[in-house]
C-alpha cells in the first residue's frame, strides 16, 4: 500500500505525461495531422483530465 506522498509524487508525474501528450497533439495538428475540430476535442479533454489529477494531488495532500 502506497502512502500519499508516493500518490502525489505519482500524479505529479501523470501531470507531467499530460504536458507531453499535449505537446505531441499540438505538433500533430501543426504538421497537419488533426483537423481543428479533433484538435480541439483532444485538448479539451486533456484539460479536464488535468484538472481532474489536479483534484487528485490536493485531495492526497490534505488526507
């Protein structure tokens, strides 16, 4: 069983993967590979999900 500092530590670097994916989105769509519209649902979708780790870490900091 893992304590909250290795969750928050783990979620920290989820938020990291979240920023590269985003970053291979955004050069995805630059290059031409996405259309606007799956572009914008996709990033849209990270940022929820960003929020949601974001969620995550305050509630393991304060429990």
């Amino acid at each position: 069983r893992g304590t909250d500092k290795e969750a928050v530590r783990f979620f920290y670097i989820a938020k990291g993967s979240l920023a590269e994916l985003r970053t291979q989105l955004r050069i995805a769509f630059e290059v031409g590979y996405l259309r606007k519209e799956d572009f914008t649902a996709m990033d849209d979708e990270c940022n929820r999900i960003g929020r949601m780790i974001g969620a995550l870490i305050r509630a393991r900091r304060m429990g």
